[in-house]
C-alpha cells in the first residue's frame, strides 16, 4: 500500500505530468513570465466553467479578500460579519483595512456561517457579510443573500475551499461557489481542489465597474500605466501558475468526484459509530470536500486519537482549535469564553482525515478501520 498522506499531489501530478511540464515549458520558451497570454486564457476558461463575467486573478487567497474589501468602497470604522470559526485571512484582512470584524457563531452542522447568528450582530455600523464556504460547501447562502438586502449590505464570498461546489436556490437556479454575491474569492494554494505550485487566488464578480476597480488596485491602482489614480497593491498571479491551473481545471469536476467517492466510504464505514459525526451535507450544496471533517462525541481525547492516528501512519489535521474570537489579536475587550458555543465546542471536537484526489479503496480501508480501532481506546 501506498503511504497515506493528507494531500498526494506528487500522485496526482504524476497523472497529468506531460500536460504540465508542456504547459510550463511554453510559458518558458515564450519569456511571458508576467501578465502573458496564458494568464488570460486561464481566466477566460475559469470565467467559462463558473458562469461568472469576470475572473481577476491574484497572487492569493488573502490578497483576493483584501482587494475586494478595498474596491468596496467602504471606511475605517464600518463592521464586517465573519464567523468565527474559520482561516484566519478572513479576519485578518478585515483588521488590517481599519474595518471592525464582527464575529458569528456557525451551525453546528455544516459549520458555515449561521444565518441567524448574522441577523443578530446587525448594526448600523454593518456594511458587509463575508460568508466562509467551510470544508467544500456552501452556506446558506439564500437567506444569508436575504438578510444583506434587508440591511443593505455587501457579500463578500470567501470560496477559498469551495471552488466548483454548487448553490440551488429555492427557484432551481443553480449557481457556483463564489458567483452569488457581489464578489466572490478563491485560492489556488497547492492543497486546495484546484491547487497551483505555488501561491495563487482569484476574485470573481459580475459587476463591471466592480471588476474594473479591483483590477487597478491589484495593479498597484492604475487604470492607465504610470496614473495613479488611488492606493493600490502589487497582486498577480504568474504565468506559470496558470499555466498549470489552466490543466487542472479541465479535471477539476473529476477531481471533485474523487473526493466525493472517498467521502461516500468515510460515510459508510462511520455510519454505525455513535462516537463519530461524519459531515452533514446542506441539502441546497453540492459538498467538494476540501477537507473530511469528524466531529467526535464529547468523551473522546481528540489530541489522544489525532496522536494515535499519527502513530498508525494515518495523518490527520485539526481545522481549527481555537475560534478567531478566542485568539491572542483578535479577541481584545469585545470577546470571551461562551460567547460562541458551538464554535468552541467545535474547536476541541473535529478532526480532518486524509483527503484528496488520488485516495484507493485499500487507503480507505486502511484509514477507516485504523480510526474505528482506535477511537475506543482515546475515551477521557
């Protein structure tokens, strides 16, 4: 058996390395290093696949989020709904604009973004909701869109784990992860569902003046080189990253239907384990599983069994043990213990296994029955 790993991409790109290395080496041969044509092609076939007008790559997945906020016009002072449990970028670019980050807590099931939990942090001061599509799938992105109406607010969609996931609406339109909102972001972090060798992000939106504005501020804010026409930032995506994104898009659904099937056999083998929470699926989401995340019953050791695993061979991650709230910058005078619950309870009781495109059946088998062994065993 092949050595279990949380992300194979040495596997995965052994499977498509001739279209990569020729992809490469036509950025190499043409000197387009910057801003070349492989660049617009990429967008244009991502702009393509997700049904959106307008595709910005960026050099990250912060980058995607910051820019966006920055393009939205807003001022030091405003707030900004985010949940609590997720990535740290989400906030992190909300403080570092001046802007005041306001926490919600997460349904316990999905853990996404709690509608209600958003109704209720509602201010004046509200001018925007960033929704996290945690884990590879959407939130409840329907009401959420609802609430910001009311309220007037922007939706900035952070679909940094969720590219390629699909939203049904209540009246069958069916649209992609991060194409719902006023802009949407992504990352191409090697790790995610589609991954570069390197750093990469993208900003997606369907608004034209919206998407002209966020191309001058990633362009360090010229419309027309050398003017200046506001404070921008230096944010780009290189050839050669799209170069090998623009392959892997065309096995981007395959991709996503590997990891439903490996997730379809975690499913199956935890069914009948009272110990064990497999992922709940939001019935209006297509789920692309970033990450396979269990939650565990309260009387398990989930640092004893992630440890446990560890040994076994079997890795496994933990996403995430202390909710941003909770945090050293972020918690300040506002924040405390309880104010969250299930945020917090979800902090000490998930755990991620291995997931990804290249996972067999004997992995599987391997992983799940590894799990079940020792999950008795790590009770407090």
């Amino acid at each position: 058996m092949r050595k279990i790993q949380m992300v194979d991409l040495q596997s995965q790109y052994e499977q498509i390395r001739d279209e990569i290395n020729r992809g490469i080496q036509n950025v190499i041969e043409s000197a387009e290093f910057v801003k070349g044509g492989k660049i617009v092609d990429f967008q244009h076939h991502l702009e393509t696949y997700l049904g959106v007008k307008h595709v910005i790559p960026v050099g990250n997945g912060t980058d995607a989020l910051q820019i966006s906020l920055m393009a939205l016009g807003l001022q030091s002072g405003d707030e900004v709904i985010t949940p609590t449990f997720t990535f740290v970028s989400t906030v992190e670019v909300i403080a570092l604009l001046g802007l005041k980050p306001v926490f919600v807590d997460v349904d316990p099931k999905t853990f996404c973004m709690s509608p209600q939990s958003v109704r209720n942090a509602v201010s004046s001061r509200t001018k925007a909701i960033i929704p996290v599509h945690l884990f590879g799938q959407n939130a409840d992105m329907e009401t959420l869109l609802t609430i910001a109406k009311e309220h007037n607010l922007f939706v900035v969609e952070d679909a940094c784990q969720s590219i390629g996931a699909e939203y049904t609406f209540s009246n069958g339109r069916q649209v992609k992860s991060g194409c719902m909102g006023m802009v949407g972001c992504t990352s191409f972090f090697p790790s995610k569902n589609l991954g570069c060798y390197g750093d990469g992000g993208a900003i997606f939106t369907n608004n034209d003046a919206l998407a002209d504005e966020i191309r001058c501020i990633a362009n360090h804010g010229m419309h027309k080189r050398y003017h200046y026409d506001r404070i921008g930032v230096n944010s780009r995506l290189d050839s050669i990253q799209a170069a090998v994104l623009d392959v892997k898009l065309n096995y981007l659904d395959s991709y996503i239907a590997s990891r439903q099937r490996a997730a379809a056999f975690y499913d199956a083998a935890f069914s009948r384990c009272q110990l064990i929470t497999a992922p709940a699926r939001n019935p209006q989401s297509t789920h692309v599983f970033h990450q396979y995340t269990i939650q565990l019953a309260e009387s398990i050791d989930r640092d004893a069994l992630k440890a446990a695993l560890n040994e076994k061979g079997v890795p496994a991650m933990i996403y995430y043990p202390i909710p941003l709230h909770l945090q050293k910058a972020y918690s300040g005078e506002v924040y405390k213990f309880g104010d969250f619950p299930v945020a917090e309870r979800l902090s000490t009781s998930v755990i991620s296994l291995p997931m990804h495109t290249e996972l067999d059946g004997e992995q599987l088998q391997c992983i799940t029955d590894t799990v079940l062994s020792l999950v008795e065993q790590c009770k407090r």
